[in-house]
C-alpha cells in the first residue's frame, strides 16, 4: 500500500533509484552496522560517532551523490555532530578486518534474495561453486600526508585480494593489505581459510604456487590456474589434442607435483592453449593447471571457463569507473581501503538490482543490454532529491520484510523498469593509431587549423 502512495511518483519515473535504496536501506542497517563493528573491531572504539553514521557518509560519497567526503560532511553536519578532525581520525582507523566484514556481510545478505528471485547465473561447470580470485592495487593518491610531501614517486594506499562468486556475481570475501608493494601471494594464507570442499577456484598466473594449489585440494576444492613460471612439476605421458576454444588449439597432458613442505605428490592436468593471436606480452602458448577430475569437465571447457576469469576484470571495471572506490585525497592506507570496501559493497548492490531484472525481464536481455553505467549514474543524479522527498523513517519498511517478500518487491519495481534507459552501447573494434610525424618538436597545436587543411 505504501509503495502505492508516498513512493508512486518515484517508482512511476525512476524505480532504479527506489530499488537503490531499498536494497542500501537492507545492506546498511545501522544496528546490524554498529553490531558488525563491535563484535570486529579490536582497538578502535565508539565514542561519539557511531560506525553506522561514518558508513552512511561514506556510502553517499562513494555513490557519487557528493564529490569529495568534505562535502558529504557539510550536508550532513547537524547529523553526523562531531568535528570533521573527529570524522578525518574516524575514517582513518577504520580496520582492515572491519572494512572486508563490511563486503562479507553484504555477500551474506544478499544471497538468499539473489536465489529467492531465482536469478542465479548458471555454473560454469555444474557440481561446483565457482569462485573467481584476483587482486587489485589502489590507485595512487595525492602527496598530503607529510611523510609523502618530499617524493616525486606515486604513493599507493593499499591492496586487496578480491573473490567473485559467479553465480550469484556477488563479491563475497576481500583481504585487505596496508603495503601498496607487498606481494600478493602474502594474503594466500587468508584466502585457504576460506575454501571449502567443492569449490572451483579460477585464478590469474599470480596464484600460482604450490602452497595454495595443495592447500585446496587437502580442503576438497579444485583450481584452474594459469602455470607459473616457477611452478614446473613433471610431464607424465603424451600430450595430446583435445579440440578447440575461440582463442586456439586445446592440449592436454598429466603433470605430476609435488609439495615442498610435506613431500606429498599431486597428479594433475596440464592444458595448453595454442593461440592464434599472441598475448600482448608475446605468448603464443597458454598453460593451465587443474585437479578437476576428466569426468567433471572436458580440457576445452576448462580453457573456456578459465577465459571467463576476466569477469572479475569486468567487475574492477565497473567499480573504477562508476563508483568513487579510490578517493586520491585519502591517503591513509585505512582510510583508503574503506571506501573500496564500501564500492564492493555498492557492486553487491548493483549485483542484486540486476538480479531483480533478470527475474523480471529475463537473464539474456539483461545480460546483453542493461549498462551498469547507466544504471549508477541515475542513482547518484537521483538519490539525494528521493531522501529529501521521501523521509528516511519511510524505508525502514525494506529492513522489516522476509526475504521472500523483500524479492518479490524488488521484482515488481523491476517489471516497471523501461531498460531502453540503461542500454549498452558497446563500441566497435579499435582502429590502430596512425604514426604520429608532423609537429613533433612542438608543444602546442591549433585544432581549427588543422581541420582546415582537411
């Protein structure tokens, strides 16, 4: 009744921005908030700013309804009632364990729609949960700390190891890393704390250690994994042709490792890709490594699944250029972790505003043609003037629904959704550059002379 009422004009015109914030409203309830941080967080404390309330800021921030978190504090000042010195010290301790509850939690909550709506995405090989596994360095941020005022070099707030979960395209778990140099494989140890038996864990050449590979498989879970150099093991019985992907030939051939830690042996499968185009680093060979068993999956369908790895390239992608997930001005590694956090958070969002849709209209339209783009542009035009027209005790109806009825009622503002509003345009091939010869020693050029001369 009340979606009938007070929401009509909104869901009538702009339902993506009320399907925003019911899910936001469901994803950042402050008690389950303040809860999170208390049961989480082991130094910092709650003196006069809640967690919920630094959240609440920062998600409007990273949403792009205001520029700069400044400029979220000066719209929100009477609410958030500390000095922005408080708000800066705040954001700047807010710790790494917190920040990945924070993505987890959200993962946690937005499962059970996610299969409520029955929008899950097929698997990409049945009997597995597959999960993709990459990592992302934080953009370099300005010199405002004093400690980077007397270097040229680009200082760089962080890292994170990500986990995309395929079918529900959710990120379900992050680790976090203070040091922009550090090496990725540092977190693998926090990451085998979160295998478990029938995963399929898909992952980048960087991944590749023995460690990991055999710490899946004592967990029961399986890998496909590009070779790393330094990872060998020894070549058991002849390769040979097992059909083809869009990118090549497919070869197999049984690769026997061994763990240097337990002297323990690993028979796996060793599947090479002859590539028709190189990479651009001038490989025309594409090694893969796996224990899935022959019977589970076909060495051309491992080889196309380990291709869809760039899904979580996808997801990066999309988070770096809707969302305000590097904010340069926070140079603090803390500090600058949270906000992506809080973008992983938003992406789980999105995921399930998508996931609406594809109940909705159908999982191939949405696929195809619905841009994320679009879809988070009208959000941040549209959210501050919806919360001003709508008071906030309005929404809390969105936290009090079941799970079923909270998906049904995404289903029903999706059905109102003309997704001719958020189409892809997706462009065509890159034409190659052309050499640039002319006004080589120059700095400056007129456009209006040159498109003259044409």
């Amino acid at each position: 009744m009340l979606l009938e009422t007070i929401f009509a004009p909104f869901v009538k015109e702009r339902p993506i921005c009320v399907m925003a914030r019911a899910v936001l409203e469901r994803l950042l309830d402050a008690p389950r908030l303040d809860a999170l941080f208390a049961r989480t967080a082991q130094q910092q404390y709650t003196r006069e700013l809640l967690f919920s309330s630094l959240v609440q800021l920062m998600s409007e921030v990273v949403l792009g309804v205001h520029p700069t978190v400044h400029a979220a504090y000066q719209a929100n000042k009477e609410a958030i009632g500390v000095s922005t010195t408080a708000l800066y010290n705040k954001l700047d301790r807010v710790e790494t364990d917190v920040a990945a509850a924070l993505v987890r939690d959200s993962a946690a909550l937005a499962e059970p729609v996610v299969k409520a709506l029955q929008a899950s995405h097929p698997r990409w090989v049945p009997g597995y949960q597959i999960k993709v596994l990459d990592g992302n360095h934080l953009a370099p941020t300005e010199h405002r700390l004093q400690a980077l005022r007397g270097t040229w070099a680009a200082p760089l707030p962080g890292q994170a190891l990500v986990v995309l979960d395929q079918q529900r395209m959710l990120i379900t778990d992050v680790f976090l890393h203070e040091d922009g140099h550090a090496q990725e494989r540092r977190l693998i140890a926090q990451v085998l704390q979160h295998v478990q038996a029938d995963d399929l864990w898909i992952e980048d050449r960087n991944f590749c250690t023995l460690g990991l590979m055999f710490g899946m498989a004592r967990r029961g879970a399986v890998f496909v994994v590009r070779q790393h150099g330094q990872v060998q093991g020894e070549l058991v019985g002849r390769r040979t042709r097992q059909g083809a992907s869009r990118s090549g030939s497919v070869y197999e051939q049984a690769l026997l490792m061994c763990d240097p830690d337990g002297g323990e042996t690993m028979r796996g499968r060793r599947i090479t890709v002859q590539l028709t185009q190189p990479t651009r680093d001038g490989d025309t060979a594409l090694h893969i490594l796996t224990n899935v068993p022959p019977h589970r999956a076909s060495a051309a369908q491992l080889a196309r699944v380990y291709g869809k790895r760039w899904s979580i390239e996808t997801a990066f992608y999309e988070i770096t250029t809707t969302l305000a997930c590097e904010i340069n001005t926070l140079g603090y590694p803390k500090a600058a972790l949270f906000p992506f956090c809080l973008a992983l958070l938003a992406y789980n969002a999105v995921s399930l505003i998508k996931a609406a849709l594809r109940s909705a209209h159908g999982r191939q339209k949405i696929n195809d043609e619905v841009s994320s783009y679009y879809l988070a542009l009208e959000i941040g035009r549209t959210y501050d003037g919806m919360l001003i027209a709508i008071p906030a005790p309005h929404w809390a109806l969105f936290r009090e629904l079941s799970t079923k009825e909270f998906a049904n009622t995404l289903r029903d503002l999706a059905s109102s959704v003309q997704l001719a509003r958020y189409q892809k345009h997706p462009r065509g091939p890159k034409k190659p550059p052309p050499e640039r010869t002319a006004y080589r020693s120059g700095q400056h050029v007129s456009t209006a002379k040159l498109l003259a001369q044409k």
